[in-house]
C-alpha cells in the first residue's frame, strides 16, 4: 500500500474527488467524520432508498406485480410514489385491522340498524345491550319485573349477549358487561372492509410501476452516496492557508500506483508527495487470498480486519474453522441436510448469497466426511449398515476427548509460531527470545509426553532423553534470562517468572477451551440417538411388526416420522447455531491471541463511481 499526501486548491476540491471517483483507485482517509445535521438526513435518505430497493425487489417476485406497469420517469419519482403507497398500504391495513377487530366484537349481535334504535328511543323504549356469564344471566331474568324485558340475542361458551328493553328509566342491575354498540352493524362493517381492501389492492398498480423502475431507484441511491462520499471527504479534508488550501491523505494499491500518479502528474495546480505505507500508519487493509482462503474472510470479518504490515490469518485459521465445524456437528446425515441448504443459496440466493453458500458447502462437506469418519449417520451407527468394520472407524465418544486437546495444543503451537515469525520480522529476532523460550518448551512437552499416549514416538527424544531436557534448558533460559536481551538479567528472572505464572494458567486455560469440541459434537450425538430411541419407543415399532396389520404399522411409521422430524429438526438447528459460533470463539480468542493479532481500523475503500 502506497500513502498519498496531496495538496490543491480548495476550489478545485470536488472536481479533483471526481476525478478520483472516475479513477477508482485511492482511498481517501475520513476518519474522524463527525455528520452534520444535514448529513444524518442524507444518510437516513440512503437507509430508506436501500430499504425501498429491498421492498421492491421482493414484491417484483410476488404474485402481486404487474409486468406490464410502466416506467416512472425518474429515479426520485418513482421511490417518493413507492413511499407514498407504502404509507397509504400501512393506513389502509391498520384501519381494516381496527374494523375486523370491532366486527369481531358486535358480531353475536347481528343486524340491527341504528335509525331504528333510535325511533324506538323517541317513544320511550330504551335498549340497552349486555353480556354476562350464565349464572348472571339467569338471576337477572328470574329477578326482572313487569318492568323489563329480557332478549336474549346469542350465547357462547363464556357469556350470554342479550338485551335489556324498558319504557322508563327503570334501573337494569346485572352482573356483567354493558356494551355501547356502534352505528353500523358486523354486515356494514364488512363492506367497509371490502372497500378499503379494494383500496389496497389498487395499490399493487403504483408498487409495480417502482418495481419496473428499480434501477432508476438504485441509481438515485448510488447518487446519493457519492454525494455522502464527497460530503466525507470535504469535511475531514485538512485546510491551510485560510481555507485556500486542502490537504488530503490517499492510499493507493502499488500494483496500479502508475495510473494514480499519471493522473496526479496531469492534474494541475496540485502537489502531492508519496512514499510506501509502514505498520505505525493508519492504512487501510485489503486482502488478497486465494479462493479457498477467500470463503473464509466472511468469518473473520466479524471480529477484524488484520493491522496493516501484519499477517493475514485467514488462510490459517480457515482449514482449522471448517475442522472444527465438522467436529461439533459430528454427524454425516446432518452434514448432508446442511450440504443441501448451501447448494439451495447457490442456486437461489443470487450473488449476495454467494460466499456465504459456498462456505456452507465447503464446511458441510467436511461434516460428512468426519461424521463418515465418527460413524454417525443421524445418530445410528454407520457400521451397522453398512460393510465397514468398526474398528476402521472413529469411536468419538471414547477417542475424542485426548484428541481435542492435541488439536488445541497444536492449532496454539502455530499461533506462537507466527507470533515468533511476526516480530522477529518487525522488531527483530532478539525480540522473541521469550516467547521462543515458551514454544520450545511447549512443543518439546508435546513431542515428548504427547506423542506416545497416541502410540506414536520419535526415537532419542523421549522424557527420559538428554536431547528432551537440554530442549527444556534452553527455552529456559531465553525464557526467563533473555525475554528482554536490553535489560539486566535479574530483571529478566524476576520478570520471567512472573510471565511464567501467567503463561502456564493462560495456556491451560486455552488449551482446556477446546473440550468444547468434544463436548458440542458428543451432545448433538447422544441427542439424535435419545430422538431415534423416542421415535421408534413411543410408536411401538422397537417392538417389531410382526402380526401387526398394515394400517397399524403405517400409523407407527408416520407417528415415527413426525418424531423424528421434530427431534432431529430441534438438534440440527441447535447443533448448526453451535458448530458456527464455538469455531469461532476458538479462533478470535485462543488462537488469535497466540498468534499476537493485531486490529486493523479500516478496509480498503477508494473513491469511486457507486454501482447498485
């Protein structure tokens, strides 16, 4: 990466930024953008035309557009009528649920007509309108007099509707409800709500017509943030010499360095200054990986971008997250279920879908490998079925327990190692000795203890070996005599010691982290064979079917069936959510630490023409 530090005229400011933006190719540096009250209005207008375009896009797939609907003229046009039938849509539908909910309520009532209630009013004859429960109901008529009459008018499983009729301002006490019936009965509330559906459906003339002009929209969209763009860059632009001057800082790739500064040479009345971006700047991180690796940025850009002039990790953790993907969900046949979902986002999910489709793949893929491997196939034994002698194969619940701890003891050994690499890089090699003295001795333990309980040993290097406690002795001493070759060797002890204590809990504690693995894969494991258990138990055929008539059978099948979908949809779904998020929590914590990661601020961003 490449700094830029070019000064013109402030005048020239917004012709040279699109001069940028038509070059595509230099980031320019806003940081510290502080938005104005305008610019929140800008943004917020951003937010809702991305919003509008979402909409869009989905009513252009529903039954309800029209094909044939014309084009709005303009891109404005065309988001201020989607917005204003939205509004109206969101009006109408709140207003029919408000009539269905009243027609709801005056529905045992019937019809009844209001003028007529109140000619009734005029000669004396007062209605009023109750509901109570049962018991009420039936003291109140026992109770009445000559006085009042009782209707009743419905009855439900909760209370009586009925009415109450008197010729004078004789007192009706009842134990219950009055209800104020409105002017219009359930019937005439019901044409309303046609009419108002009928409202909204005419709507779906305006949508279509801003569904046909989608691309007019995402054009005024990308307008508006090159207009944010240049917005940005004008307020964190450094002024001198009164306001004449401004100061820009860019970034710029190397590999199209000569085009940045052809342009730069050309254009006039500018000055600008250029020289290979360092570890101590600001710069932005773009990474560059293979198409594996690639898939893999999707997880790490959840954490962070790399420091710029530090390793980019991706293509190291990305072998160990599918991994450990696979483990945690353990099993072949839910490897295949999430196989299929990640073929359906190819296919279906269009572009924006892409990568995170083909990682599902790629980590589903691993799943059935390793769940073939583990001898799970929806929680029966895979060897069972098939002629594969169980040996062969994996027993995870009696192997894997040893085994995730050497995969976290190994995945810990190559984060020291790249830390090691990275600073003897930048700060030189006498700046490792400690941390060397501590992956010495780490790997050393491992070779020598670790290797022989998998029953494997490397000759002349055992615990008992010289060659094993001379490895011991010398990281030893870079541990705690030179963890710092500038100071004074007794510092170096004490200090040395105190990182001991801290070292040797911090790495038991990472190391211990990744039982989780075993843990989450040996749960999923157990629960799919409880569901198998419940399902072939409660619908009897563990029994067998023998004797049994087909109808019987076919109803323990489906009852099986339902079972087993249910159970096996319920561990999916929380086997899934865990084999994504424990990986995760193993790499941007134990590993990432090890590995001395360092945060970078920003990705790589040039100015450039926006495009929907």
């Amino acid at each position: 990466m490449l700094r830029y530090d070019i000064v013109l005229f402030a005048g020239e400011q917004e012709h040279f930024v699109e001069k940028l933006r038509e070059l595509g190719l230099v980031d320019i540096t806003t940081t510290g953008w502080e938005p104005s009250e305008g610019d929140r209005e800008l943004l917020l207008d951003i937010e809702a035309h991305n919003r509008t375009m979402e909409f869009l896009a989905g009513f252009k797939s529903s039954a309800e557009f029209q094909a044939d609907a014309l084009v709005f003229a303009s891109g404005r046009e065309a988001f201020e009528a989607c917005a204003a039938a939205r509004n109206e849509r969101a009006r109408l539908q709140q207003e029919v649920a408000r009539l269905e909910k009243l027609a709801q309520e005056i529905a045992p009532w019937g019809r009844f007509s209001s003028d007529d209630m109140a000619r009734l009013a005029e000669r004396g004859v007062t209605l009023r309108y109750f509901m109570a429960q049962e018991a009420a109901y039936n003291k109140l008529v026992e109770e009445a007099g000559d006085a009042i009459t009782i209707v009743e008018v419905a009855r439900t499983s909760a209370a009586v509707y009925f009415v109450a009729i008197t010729t004078d301002a004789t007192p009706v006490v009842v134990d219950g409800q009055e209800v104020r019936l409105p002017r219009t009965d359930s019937i005439a509330i019901a044409e309303q709500i046609a009419q108002l559906q009928a409202e909204d459906k005419a709507l779906d003339a305006m949508l279509s017509r801003a569904a046909a002009s989608l691309s007019l929209i995402a054009e005024r969209c990308a307008e508006l943030k090159e207009q944010l763009q240049g917005l940005k860059v004008g307020a964190t632009a450094q002024r001198e010499a009164d306001g004449e001057l401004v100061i820009m800082e860019g970034w710029a790739e190397s590999d199209t360095a000569e085009r940045v500064d052809a342009l730069l040479e050309e254009y006039p009345n500018l000055v600008y200054m250029k020289r290979d971006a360092t570890i101590d700047d600001d710069a932005p991180v773009k990474l560059k990986n293979n198409k594996f690796a690639r898939l893999f940025e999707l997880i790490g850009s959840m954490y962070s971008l790399p420091k710029y002039g530090t390793l980019d990790l991706t293509p190291i953790f990305g072998p160990f997250y599918m991994l450990f993907f696979a483990i945690c969900l353990c099993d072949a046949g839910y490897g295949l279920m999430i196989l299929a979902v990640g073929l359906a986002l190819l296919f279906k999910g269009g572009e924006s879908m892409r990568q995170a489709a083909w990682l599902s793949i790629v980590c589903a893929s691993a799943t059935v490998a390793f769940g073939t491997y583990a001898n799970s196939f929806f929680g029966l034994t895979i060897s069972d079925f098939l002629p594969v002698h169980k040996d062969a194969l994996l027993n995870f619940q009696e192997d894997f327990f040893s085994i995730s701890l050497a995969l976290g003891v190994f995945q810990i050994l190559v984060g020291m190692a790249i830390n090691i690499w990275m600073k003897a890089k930048l700060f030189g090699f006498t700046t490792t000795f400690g941390l060397l003295g501590w992956f010495i001795i780490l790997l050393s333990g491992s070779l020598a203890a670790g290797l022989p309980m998998f029953g494997l040993e490397i000759p002349g290097f055992t615990t008992s070996s010289p060659v094993f406690y001379g490895a011991l002795g010398l990281g030893a001493v870079l541990m705690l005599l030179l963890n710092n070759v500038k100071r004074n060797p007794l510092i170096n002890l004490g200090a040395g010691l105190w990182d001991t204590y801290n070292n040797i809990t911090g790495l038991l504690s990472d190391v211990l982290s990744y039982i989780r693995l075993f843990a989450i894969g040996l749960s999923g494991g157990v629960l799919a064979q409880v569901f198998n258990s419940l399902a072939m138990g409660l619908s009897g055929l563990s029994e067998g079917i023998a004797g049994s008539a087909w109808y019987v059978v076919a109803l323990q099948i489906v009852a099986a069936s339902i079972i087993l979908l249910i159970g096996h949809g319920i561990n999916l779904f929380m086997s899934a959510i865990s084999s994504f998020v424990h990986p995760m929590r193993l790499t941007f914590v134990e590993f990432y630490k090890n590995a001395g990661f360092e945060m970078g601020q920003r990705s790589f961003d040039p100015v450039r023409k926006m495009k929907e």
